[in-house]
C-alpha cells in the first residue's frame, strides 16, 4: 500500500508496523480517506520526533512518549488535537500489542489532557428558515441547493455522508433515506414531507438535467459527485446571503438538527441513533439542551414553582 499521498513532506518517516497498522485500519475498519489521513500524520509525526532524537519504535517506552507530548505542547499543540492524537497512538499501541510486537502498551500510563467543555455552534429555528428559503428552486442548481439544505437540517446528515447518497439510498414509499455513517455503519432516517417532496422533484426532474455520470445523489455542473468542498461553498454563500455574521458549516445544520429536535421533546437516546453516534457520549455535547427544558418543564408544572 502506498502512504505516499498521506504525507505532508518529504521529511516524514515511516515504519513497517506503521504501515501495516495503516493497512489495517483501512481494509477491516473501513474508515475515510480523511480519517486514514489523520491516523496517517499523527503516528508520521511521531516517527519523525523518534528519528530526530534517535529513538526507535520498537524500543519505545513511557518516558519516551512523555518527552514526545512535551514536544507536541512545545509546538503549541491544543488539548483538543493533543487528545485526538492520543486516540491515533493508543489505536496503534493496541494494534502492535495484539501483533505481539510490544509485550505491553507503551502507552499505558497516557492520560488525555481535560477539554474544555465547548457547546455545539446551531442555528436559531428563525436563522434555519432564512437560509432554506434562498435557493432559487426554478433553477437546476438553485433546486440542487434547496434539497441540499432541507437533508442537512432534516436529517442532520454528516457533510461526508451526504456526498455520498446514490439515488436508490432515498425509498419515497416510506420516506426513508439510507445513510452510511462513520465505519461504513449503516442507519435509516426518516425525513418530513416536504425534505421527502423536494428530494423527489429533485431526482425525477432536477438530476437528470445535470447529465449525471456518476451515481451520486448530488451533481456539480460536469454531472459529478459534489465535492466537501462544493457543499461548504454553498453554505457559505447562504450563510452570507442570510446575513448570519458568525461562520457555520455543514456541520452546524446537523448540531442544529439534534438541537430542536432535544427542544422539541426528543430524548437523548433518540438523537443518538439518528445522528449514528456509536456511543451516547457523543450525543452529550447536546445535554444542555435537555437540562434547559427539563428546567423548563419543572417551572411550569411543580406546584410550588409559582409560589
């Protein structure tokens, strides 16, 4: 296997174990380009600091790795990058072990440095309606937008899972759209009439006009899978028309999805499964929603409250 485009220079330097576990990763844990790119650069850079202090791998020991999160903090390295960082070597270490290329975790002792508890950016439900009724459905892209927009807030779809779609991932019979998450883990989600409406008008006479020759739900101008990138843009170009001041992201539509469906009623569990979160510890981020409306209904409800 070629790591090559994994690389940020030339100077980066690669181990046969590093390899394989790369190799690994890929073939039986299915992950993303994206994400085999950031393994790929966190376990380079630490073969680099190695090479440059003359340490090697397979002697690796705790003290070593110590003086290596030294150096990361040196480079400025935050706590949240530095956690995500631990997470790529102990999945390494774990891996080697199991390879019985270590006798025991030279990471053991590593603790992930404490993060900063940091609320999910959203959309207000009055900023979602802004930016949903700019697109200009008479036109091929302005349609292509509109249903772009609806599914990220509808189904508080990933950027990466919504470049994805095929057409057959969409049933119209039952409303449901089938989304391959993280670890090509597959999950259904229902979506509103009126996502379902425009999703349809879009396929049966927006798509084809793009000339498609790929089988991806969402076509650039040269009938194209749409890239990150094109779906940034346009939310960019949105947020902007919308006058929203502060920068969103795809991303913001799925936080804002899992928000006002938490304000709507909906309990935790719920919007774990429909975000895909592996574990609801993922979904906690959103607990201060549940507490703002837990609070809310206690004023309204306990007798004593109005006392």
């Amino acid at each position: 296997m070629n790591h090559k485009k994994f690389e940020k220079s030339s100077k980066n330097v690669t181990h046969p174990w590093v390899d394989r576990y790369l190799e690994f990763v890929l073939i039986e844990k299915g992950l993303s380009e994206n994400s085999l790119s950031g393994y790929a650069d966190d376990l380079h850079s630490l073969l680099t600091f190695l090479s440059e202090k003359s340490f090697s791998l397979e002697d690796l020991s705790d003290k070593t790795l110590f003086l290596y999160l030294t150096y990361l903090r040196a480079k400025g390295l935050k706590s949240r990058s530095l956690a995500r960082h631990l997470s790529s070597l102990r999945g390494f270490f774990t891996f080697a072990v199991n390879e019985k290329w270590y006798k025991k975790d030279p990471g053991h002792l590593l603790e992930n440095p404490k993060l900063p508890k940091k609320l999910p950016e959203f959309l207000t439900k009055e900023e979602i309606s802004r930016i949903l009724a700019l697109p200009d459905t008479s036109t091929k892209l302005g349609m292509r937008d509109k249903v772009i927009l609806e599914l990220l807030y509808a189904a508080g779809l990933r950027v990466s899972e919504l470049i994805a779609m095929k057409v057959l991932d969409f049933d119209p019979q039952v409303g449901l759209l089938k989304i391959f998450g993280k670890g090509a883990k597959e999950r259904l989600i229902p979506i509103h009439y009126t996502a379902q409406e425009y999703l349809s008008q879009y396929i049966e006479f927006t798509r084809p006009s793009f000339k498609p020759v790929e089988d991806f739900m969402f076509l650039n101008r040269s009938g194209k899978g749409l890239t990150r990138q094109g779906v940034w843009k346009l939310i960019k170009k949105f947020a902007t028309l919308a006058q929203i001041k502060r920068p969103i992201s795809p991303h913001t539509f799925r936080h804002s999805f899992a928000t006002h469906l938490l304000e709507g009623g909906a309990d935790l569990r719920t919007v774990q499964l429909l975000l895909g979160h592996a574990d609801i510890s993922a979904t906690e981020i959103y607990t201060h929603v549940e507490s703002n409306r837990l609070k809310s209904l206690h004023q309204r409800y306990h007798p004593r409250s109005s006392m």
